[in-house]
C-alpha cells in the first residue's frame, strides 16, 4: 500500500474547511486533520466565533499524548488568547511531535508568532504543503474580523 503523502492530508484538511461555510464567519474557514501512522484519527473545522477553531475540534476527540501524531492545518495555529485559547499553546500542551502548515495567518495578533511558538516547543513544523490551493480558497476570509 503507497502511504499517503503531506499534500493529499492537506487535500483532506481543505476539504474539511470547505463545508464550514458560511457558519464560521467572521472565523476564516479553517481545516485541520491528526494524523498517526498514516491514518486519518480526527478531523476538525473552525465553527462560530467563541466556539472551537478547528484545531481544537480535532484534539478535542483525540485524547492522551499526541508525540506520534501530525496535525495537518490549513492555517498557521493562532498563537494569541482571543474568545478561544491559542491553538497554538493547546497543541504544544498536547506533545504534538509534528505540525504541517498550508499558509501563514496574515493576522497582525499572529503573522509568525503561531508557527514561532511551535518551534520553540521543539515542534517540527513544515509551512507551505498546498500553500496555493489553500490560499486561493482561504485568503478572501481572511482579516474578516475578530476570531
Ligand atoms: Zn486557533
């Protein structure tokens, strides 16, 4: 069997992010997916503002360490505290050993600082997996308003 490479669990993040709208708004319709040993084990999506980005969906039905798991988001993990808990921070509190990344959040409150963080915490991270596909779908949602 050919395992499945970064760009087709991109696709699958992607796809997630599609199917949020118009709900999410003014959220950016974010996707993300965990994955361990090349098997999809949860999917997430950003819902309605105060509720939980999709990241946190993802991990909220994943229970334990997440060492072995790489989360594929469609947009870099917010870093900051807003009406949610940064992503960024969950993701480290959870061991998350490896994090893909299709684009940066254009956002002045992250620009960076959610992939930095991340880095920080010893976390692989790899930006650009389907950086085009995603932007072109994401970018008009973006700087919409408060998340
Ligand atoms: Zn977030």
């Amino acid at each position: 069997m050919r395992v499945k490479g970064h760009g087709e669990f991109m696709a699958l993040a992607l796809e997630q992010s599609t199917q949020v709208l118009p709900s999410c708004l003014p959220n950016p319709p974010v996707g993300c997916v965990l994955v361990r040993s090349s098997v999809v084990v949860a999917t997430g999506f950003t819902q309605a503002p105060g509720r939980h980005h999709a990241e946190a969906m993802a991990l909220q039905s994943t229970p334990g360490s997440l060492h072995d798991v790489i989360a594929y988001v469609t947009l870099e993990p917010c870093s900051f505290y807003g009406r949610t808990p940064s992503c960024a921070v969950s993701l480290i509190s959870r061991s998350i050993g490896h994090v893909v990344v299709a684009m940066h959040d254009p956002d002045s409150r992250n620009n960076g600082r959610g992939i930095a963080l991340l880095k920080a915490a010893g976390v692989t991270v790899t930006e650009g997996v389907l950086g085009k596909e995603v932007s072109a779908f994401l970018t008009p949602y973006l700087n919409l308003g408060l998340k």
